[in-house]
C-alpha cells in the first residue's frame, strides 16, 4: 500500500473541544493507510482544551491566531506534504472509508475535485433533520465544494491559489467557482459526506449561522448579483419591509398579500431542496417544518444582508 498517495488532512479550529475528539478519532481510525496520511490541526486562537484535545491525534498542530476561515485553512495547506489536500472541519464526524474513497475516486478520475454533503448524526433534532434532509446519507443537496468535506490535488489547489482570504465565510463555494472556470470538474459524492456535530439545533441558532454566512452579501457584491439565493432574499426582506409599512398605513389586506407573496421565495427553496435531497414527504408536518426551516433561512440572510450594507455605511 505504499504506492497510495500521501494526503494532508487540514482542519482549521476554534474553542472545540466539546466535539473535537470525536471529530479527529474518526479522522484516525480509517482504512486508508495511517501512514500515508498526516493529520493537521490549524488552531485559530483557541481559548478552551482544543489543542490539547487534539495533540493525542493530529501529526501537527499549528497555530494561526487571527485571519478568517480560508486564511486559517491556507495556512494549514502551507505545512502540508501530501499530494492530495483534503479539506474538513473540527466538528465532523467523517465515515471509516472517507479516506480511501476521496482517493480513489481522483486516481480514477484526472482533472477533478470531489466533495461531500451532509449527513445528520444520531438522534438529530427536527432543525437539522429538515434543513439537511438526507437521514439515509445517499444523497446531496449542495452542487458546490462545502469546506466541510473537500478532495484535490495539492497541485489544482496552488494553481487555483487555494482559499479567499478576504470573506468571512464562503471560502469554499468561491473555490468551487474558481476550480470550475480553471477547467476542472468538481463532483460532489454523497459516499463523501459527513457528519457536523455543529449542525444547529435550534432556530435561534440556525439563523444566526446564516447570519454569518450572509455577511459577504455586500462586500463581494459582484458574485452575490450571481447569486439566485441573494435574488430570493431580496425578494423576501422587500415584501417584509413593505408590509411593516403597509401596517402604518393602515393597508391590511396589502399587508397580508405582502406577507403571502414572501412565501414564494421560501416554497421556491423548499422544492429545489426537496428535488436535489429525493425527499419522500409522509406529512403535512413535514412540509411544514421544511418551509419553516426555509424561512427562518430566508430571515437570517436578510439579517446578514442589513448587516452587511451597515458595515459598508460605516456603522458600527
């Protein structure tokens, strides 16, 4: 077996120490050959147990205190000797045979990269089950490269120039995009998928993951024009807006056609997730909760969107 090609598992943490053995003793325990294969941690100024968690399993640990997510991963690829760069996150849970199965699909596929969804793990309550819709693991929603689950060449990685370091998240899909306009094929498997510990739980915390991830909106304005999902999140903040100022005007049934026409982009959302995941609906609850996921999606990027133009204003 060691012909096999030496891979760099590079994993960018911060303050995951509840879920970071978990995530590394599966990163150990795979059929791939555990010398063919190196374990770096990437710590992003940690204030917990993390690094000290991680020294019983990773080959390397560095340290990278400040600079968002893809300046914390290329920072990680900088040290790697593999030929091949895998990409994962300190709080997934990857199967047995992630490994050997990333590898073996770029031996036999030349010119690509290949990725994973998401699974949800054991016992997943009702925010993840119905965000992530795939309690079988045979399927995927994403089209694109998620930093949670990423196999290249190192080679195709330096060419591309590695991660955006300049978003705060989203590093992944603009590296999904730039692979694509560089001439490779980027396919995403569900046999790559994992489990996120991370996943949220609860809605609080579901829209303020998508906060986060919204925040680019305006700063990389350019590609959010390009984007069908800021195009559905500007649909609903305006007919939300308009109907808060239809309510002062004393405009009701304007206010409540308003508030039926902001459904359109979360149905929209809602089937194109149900079509790519191969859902098998039993319930009226399970559409219900499908949608209501879909909206709290749609909330927490409008969020992130006002937050974005403040920023871009100047205001704190």
């Amino acid at each position: 077996m060691s012909d096999r090609p030496f891979c760099s598992v590079i994993i960018p943490a911060f303050n995951e120490e509840q879920d970071i053995e978990a995530s590394l003793s599966s990163l150990a325990n795979q059929s791939y050959p555990r010398d063919r294969y190196e374990i770096i941690l990437v710590d992003n100024g940690s204030t917990d147990r993390t690094s000290e968690i991680a020294s019983a399993y990773a080959d390397l640990i560095l340290s990278k205190p400040n600079g968002n997510v893809g300046t914390v991963r290329n920072f990680g690829i900088a040290y790697a000797s593999g030929e091949v760069i895998i990409c994962t996150d300190a709080d997934c849970v990857v199967p047995p045979n992630w490994i050997e199965t990333g590898v073996s699909l770029l031996e036999q596929n030349p010119k690509h990269a290949f990725g994973g969804g998401l699974r949800p793990r054991k016992n997943a309550k009702w925010v993840e089950k119905y965000w992530i819709l795939n309690e079988a693991g045979d399927t995927t929603q994403q089209r694109s490269l998620a930093g949670s689950s990423i196999f290249m060449w190192k080679v195709d990685v330096v060419r591309l120039g590695a991660f955006n370091e300049t978003v705060t998240s989203g590093e992944d899909s603009d590296l999904y995009e730039r692979a694509l306009a560089n001439g490779l094929q980027v396919i995403i498997s569900p046999e790559l998928s994992v489990a996120h510990l991370g996943c949220p739980e609860t809605p609080r915390d579901f829209v303020t993951r998508q906060i986060w991830h919204s925040e680019n909106y305006i700063p990389d304005l350019r590609n959010s024009l390009k984007d069908k999902v800021f195009w559905l999140t500007l649909i609903f903040l305006g007919c939300l807006a308009s109907a808060l100022f239809s309510i002062f005007t004393a405009n009701y049934f304007f206010t409540a056609l308003l508030i039926a026409f902001s459904q359109v982009p979360a149905i929209i959302l809602s089937l194109k997730r149900i079509t790519r995941s191969a859902w098998h609906m039993s319930s009226l609850d399970e559409i219900t909760k499908i949608l209501l996921i879909d909206n709290f999606y749609l909330v927490g990027r409008s969020i992130g969107l006002l937050k974005g133009i403040r920023k871009k204003l100047g205001q704190p």
